[in-house]
C-alpha cells in the first residue's frame, strides 16, 4: 500500500498552498479503469476527506475534468500541514493517503450571515459590505470583454458579480447530453471565477436560467443530483455564492425543486457558501424549508421590503430593484433612467437590503447584448458613491429606524442615523439619543458632503441644502465609532425582533375587499384596508398583501401593496377548483410595530 499511495501522490503535485486558495490533487484512470468508465463523470466516484491542523474535516468530491482526469479541488481554511484520505470506488485509489501544507496568507476568508441581518468574512471578525453587479452570461462572453469588465468593476469597488453557470442560449455548450458535461467549457468558467476571485470579487452563482430550465436540462432526478453534485465539487472551493436557478416561481413545481437542489448543496458544499435562489419577486417563501440562509429580491416594492425585514432574521439582498438605462435601451418596467435607478437604490438600503447593479447595456439579459462602453454608466459610478459612503459606517450594524418625519433611516442607535430624503419638502427631524453628534448632508449624486455641524440634542431637525434632487443626512458620532473599533469585535449590540401584532382587537386596520368569503380568479378581485383607529403611529402605513393555497404546497406569493388595488394572483397558484386560499395583510405603522391580519376565501376559477 505504501508504493500505491506513493504513486498516487505523485499525482497530485500540490505545492504549499496559502490558505483559501485552490489547491488540487488529480488522480488519472489507467487503461483499464478508463474502459470500465467510457463516461467518468457519471460513473467514478471519488472522494477525499481533508483533515486539518485544527482537526476539522472537509469531505470533498473529485470531478471529472475530461479525459482521464479526476480532480478534487481544495481550498484549505487553516495554515499547517493537512491529512487526506482517499475513497472511490476504483479500487486502486481508495483508501490512498497523503498530505498537503497549507500557509499563511492575508486572505480575508469566506462570507457568512452574521448578526441577524449582515455579513462577516471567516477571519478577523471583518465586516463585508455587499455591492453587486449582475453580467448574466459572464461565462460566454469574449474573454478580453470579460477582463475589462472585472477589472473596471474591481476599480469600482463591487464585491460581487452575479451570473449563470448554464444559460438558456448556451446550455448546450456546457452540456451536449445530460450526463455529459463539456470539460473544455467549464475549464473556462474555472478561470474565469478564478480571475474574479483575485480582484477581490465574490461570484453569485447561478445555476440555471428562468422558464423551467433545469428541470428540461436535467429531467430526473439522478441527473440534477450529478449535476449539483459536479458543481459543487468544481467550484465551492472558490470563493462564491449559491443562486440556483433565476426565478424560482417560472419552475414546474418551484418549491420542492428548489428544496431538493437547495438541499443537495447544503449537504455537499464542505464550505457553507451562502444559499439562496433568484425570484420574481422575494425568495422568503423558501425560507422554512431549512436550505436557505439569505433572501433574494426582484422588487423595488419597499413595502415588501420594509415589511419582510421585519419578519425574517437572515440578510437581503436585493439583486433587481432596478435596471439603469443610460442609452442601451429599454424592454422592461424596470429600466428606468439614472436618477431612478438612485433612488431604488438608497430605498433598497433603507429597507435594510444589499444591493445588486444592473444595466441595460452589460447586464445580458435575454435580449440584452453585453457592451463594455456601458461600464462606466453613470448608475455605475453613483454605486461606487454608495459604496464609499457606506464604507465609512458600521453598515454591520444598521437597521431600519422609525423614529423620525421627512425621511427614511437606518440606524445604530446612539451612534449612528442615515436618513435617506427622497424628494425634499421641507425640514427633517430625526429623535436620537441624547449626545453630541456630527450632522452633514451627503449628496448621493456626487458623493460630496455639505458642511458639517456639531449638535448636541435628543432632536435633530435640519433642512436639505435644496430641493433639486435627493439627499442624505448623516448623523454621526465620529469618535464614539472609532473607539467602537477599537473595543468591539463586530456587533455591539442585540439586534431584537419584534413580535408581530395577530391580535385583532389591537390591529388599527380590518380588510374590507374583498367582501364576503369567496373570490374568482377571473377577473381578480379588488383588494382594500381601512384604519379603524387614528393614531400618530397610523398617520403613515404600509400595507403587504399575500396569498397562499395550502394544499398546494407552494408557500405565499406577493398579491398586492398599498392601502387599495387588484389582487395579483400568481399563475400557478391555484391549479384546481374549488381551492382554499388564504389572504395575510401585513401593515406595518410609522413607528415600525408590524401587524397581520389572515382570512381565508373558496377559490372559483
């Protein structure tokens, strides 16, 4: 056995490697092995367990690389000297030992959910501020074009580029057959995640395109779970994100595919990137069913996203509140022109949400064409002001705040108030905690700051330096921050959830539409809520309005927002009749307190 795992490590020449970083050890089919396997990746099987200085375990799956290649793709977490041992069902590599060094680097490490709503780097409790940008078809594009966009992005400061693994257009290029993936494409996609992952950008991987297009890849099961399974072995070891598949809900049987991809990858990612699946309107329907760790938006609905970060204790990312058009054109409603996009932008953030870049001219969409003179967009460059503005605050730390008129905000209160004046009107004024505290106006379009007064007051109120265009006030203890980074790791404080109001005597509001106890389908229903009771915390609501069809098993769907409209009910929803389907309205008051009222309806098509 000692000659055996000589040779075999002879193999697998891995150099000291610094942590997080690819280290791979290639194990290569003889003659026979290779008549007995004409399609490796469907029939080898070969793991590695990886044990560390630190005595944590990594389980690894090796990947067909084409030809006679197998690789397990590694990337260590801990400096020393780690331990592997080899099993497969080819009998000449199972039970093969062996040793791989790994040394010390300044690699902030991989991103995880931390302090409810936030995010954290491995090492160093370092606080990692998500800006993203979405290239769907980053994989396909000419590699020159792709290096350009990179490194621009980089030099903007983006930490994340969201796009598709496998495209609807070019599924066939990765896949001729469903178990026979094309090695020459994904070498490519290695390196291209690989040059990403150098310039200090994390990859939002997603897996498939819209329109159920996995499951007409990949129609049974025992191929999706090859195909996970080949995707996670080939890239977790890089430093990314998981999105399934783009918009979950377009996805025969959404739910449950998402449950069982989702599921698969929290069983065979060594490394617990973070999961999620893209959405056509909130992924927080999902979130029960135990995979998923982040919620993703398509929606610039900020009564969604202000009510659902009120309910939910995992981060949000916003991936679509906006596609900014500079001149690439236009095909969907949520194409708008710069300024528009800005101010999604900085709603996205006072809902508490992370933002994702699009535009029109790079994001390729399905009749979209990447152009790299769209790189430098002006929404581009107002993404890069956001960043550095945000850069300068304990953004960890930030969640929506309510106690103020003019305005929206979040806040780390007693140290911290950013409060987003969307059309200026007329003074602010902010309730604080008691302190002396730095008050400047920031201006999102440029990034200048106006001129920065002290005061020392539990009110603030100061006036826009104009009306011309929106504006940010920030409200500041400088030294109080900095102190704070010199004796708190990362949170300083709990972040508490509310309990939500179900009471119905103690809810301000009653549905009144859609009358009775049964709905048709066609046409939909007019929905409406009326306040019962006049408050100041009532002056100002936002109302979230769901249904769900239990029996169906499908989770909720977004139906309406607003006081007063017509109910959207999802195609897909209901498919029989007569159905039972409950109607969940959430309000939510100026003060933040959240409320909910449910009733239940017969369905008739």
């Amino acid at each position: 056995m000692a000659s055996l795992a000589a040779s075999v490590c002879a193999q697998t020449p891995c150099a000291p490697t610094p942590v997080y970083s690819i280290c791979e050890l290639v194990f290569e089919l003889d003659e026979a092995e290779r008549k007995a396997n004409p399609n490796p990746y469907a029939t080898v099987d070969l793991r590695a367990e990886m044990r560390s200085p630190r005595h944590r375990t990594l389980l690894l799956h090796g990947f067909w690389d084409g030809g006679v290649r197998i690789v397990v793709r590694f990337s260590p977490i801990d400096p020393g000297e780690w331990e592997y041992r080899i099993s497969s069902n080819l009998p000449r590599f199972d039970n093969v030992q062996g040793k791989v060094t790994a040394t010390e680097s300044e690699a902030p490490g991989f991103i995880f959910a931390r302090n409810v709503h936030h995010w954290s780097y491995t090492e160093n409790d370092r606080p990692h501020l998500w800006m993203g940008d979405t290239v769907y078809h980053f994989a396909t594009v000419p590699r020159d074009a792709f290096q350009h966009l990179v490194d621009v992005r980089a030099e903007q400061k983006f930490t994340h580029i969201r796009g598709l693994a496998l495209g609807n257009h070019d599924a066939a290029k990765g896949f001729a057959t469903p178990d026979q993936p094309d090695a020459a494409y994904f070498r490519e996609l290695d390196e291209r995640i690989r040059y990403m992952n150098t310039k200090g950008i994390i990859v939002d991987l997603i897996l498939g395109s819209d329109q159920n297009h996995l499951r007409k890849l990949f129609p049974e099961p025992a191929q999706r779970e090859r195909y996970i399974r080949y995707m996670v072995s080939r890239y977790a070891p890089f430093n990314l994100t998981w999105q399934i598949v783009q918009e979950f809900e377009e996805y025969q049987d959404g739910r449950e595919l998402m449950k069982e991809l989702g599921g698969l990858i929290k069983q065979l990612d060594a490394y617990q990137h973070p999961r999620s699946t893209h959405t056509v309107a909130t992924s927080a329907p999902l979130l029960g069913d135990g995979w998923m760790d982040h919620i993703l938006y398509q929606s610039s609905d900020d009564n969604l996203g202000a009510v659902e970060r009120q309910i939910y204790t995992v981060p949000a990312v916003n991936t679509e509140f906006a596609y900014e058009d500079s001149g690439a054109g236009r095909t969907h409603p949520h194409h708008v022109d710069t300024g528009e996009f800005r101010r999604r932008l900085w709603n996205s953030t006072m809902n508490g949400q992370y933002p994702t870049y699009g535009n029109t001219g790079t994001y390729g969409g399905r009749r979209g064409v990447f152009d790299p003179k769209y790189l430098e967009a002006p929404g581009a460059l107002q993404m890069t002001v956001w960043f550095n503005f945000f850069a300068g605050t304990r953004y960890w730390e930030l969640e929506p705040y309510f106690d103020l008129d003019g305005g929206r905000a979040v806040a780390l209160p007693g140290t911290e108030y950013i409060i987003y004046v969307d059309k200026p009107s007329g003074p602010v004024e902010v309730r604080v905690e008691k302190h002396r505290y730095d008050v400047r106006w920031f201006n999102p379009v440029t990034g200048e700051y106006a001129a920065r007064k002290e005061m020392n007051s539990d009110k603030i109120v100061a006036e826009p330096p104009d009306r011309e265009h929106d504006w940010v006030l920030h409200i500041s203890r400088e030294g109080r921050k900095q102190s704070m980074l010199r004796s708190y790791k990362f949170e300083s404080r709990r972040v508490l959830m509310q309990e939500v109001e179900n009471v119905v005597s103690k809810i301000p509001f009653q549905i009144t539409l859609p009358a009775g106890d049964e709905i048709r389908v066609t046409p939909p229903p007019m929905y409406e809520a009326k306040l019962t009771k006049q408050t100041r915390g009532t002056r100002r609501m936002m109302y979230l309005w769901t249904l769900e069809v239990p029996s169906e098993g499908q989770g909720y769907r977004l139906a309406g927002s607003g006081a007063a409209g017509t109910l959207r009910i999802a195609r897909g929803l209901i498919h029989s009749s007569p159905a039972v389907l409950n109607l969940r309205l959430h309000g939510l008051n100026a003060f933040g307190k959240l409320y909910v009222l449910d009733r239940v309806y017969r369905v008739a098509q």
